[in-house]
C-alpha cells in the first residue's frame, strides 16, 4: 500500500508496459493448451500470431499487429500446404487440421493491471520541497482482482 506522503496516479500503460501484459497473457494460454505440452513434436507447422486493440481512441479506434511463420512476397503469406501425416496402417495421406484460440482482456484500470503483472508503479513524494518519483511492486494479493480473460478455442478446421 502506499504511504499517506506518497501520490499515486493511476496513468496509462506505456507501450513496454502494454508488451509484458500481452507476453504474459500468450505465455499463460500456451502454457495451459495441451498442444504445447513437452511430450508434443512438430515436424512441420505454420502459425499467425494476431494481436487486435481497442483502444478507444475516436482518431484510431483499432490497431492490429500481425506476425506470420510463413513468408510473405507484397503482404501475402506464401502458400504451402499445411503438415501432412501418413496414416501408418493404410498409408494414406491426411491434412493436419488448424486450430484457433483466442484471449480477449478488457483493461479497466492501468494500475490493478501492473499490480496483477508483476510491474512496478510509479509513486511521487515530496521530500525537501522536491518531488521524488520511485517504482514500487505491489503485491496482488493486497488489492482486488481483475476482470479475468475470456478465452475461446476452437478445434480442428
């Protein structure tokens, strides 16, 4: 908690600050998805990391950031067929299918959300007539809780 001496503004996050909470989130649903699991090996695949924001801005209302495993040539990922696998007993050739998840988080308030991933934030005191700015780690466990995620998986394609 902090000191009655200190100010404590609840401000944006910052672009860097914005990067750890999405890491976080993807580092949290590959850890919990069973195709991610140790035992799990890929010869050959293909994936399309999609980051959507609302941001609320009238003037930008909506940034996307994409990132492809694939190459592109003007924009257009390079086609190639999906990973194929031989079926051992009759030997016939079958497509892998895709799958598709998804993680949607609303941002209500910008200091809850530091707290809750282990950022620090940013409080002001005066000392000698001076302001003195300094980071401070919160623990989670001493402030509500924030709006959970809403995941969405779906299977084969």
């Amino acid at each position: 908690m902090p000191l009655s001496t200190e100010s404590v503004r609840n401000r944006p996050l910052t672009g860097a600050e914005l990067i750890e909470v999405v890491l976080n989130d993807v580092r949290e649903m590959l850890q919990r998805d069973g195709m991610f699991s140790p035992y799990i090996a890929y010869k050959r695949l293909a994936y399309n990391i999609e980051i959507k924001l609302q941001t609320g801005n009238p003037l930008h209302p909506e940034h996307t950031a994409l990132v492809r495993s694939r190459a592109t040539k003007d924009g257009v990922p390079e086609p190639y067929p999906l990973p194929l696998t031989v079926d051992i007993e009759t030997g016939e050739k079958e497509t892998v299918g895709e799958m598709d998840a998804s993680r949607q988080r609303d941002i209500e308030s910008p200091n809850l959300t530091r707290i809750h991933n282990k950022l620090p934030i940013r409080t002001y005191s005066q000392v000698e007539g001076k302001t003195v700015e300094n980071s401070i780690h919160y623990e989670a466990g001493d402030y509500p809780p924030v709006k959970p995620p809403v995941d969405t998986q779906r299977g084969a394609k």
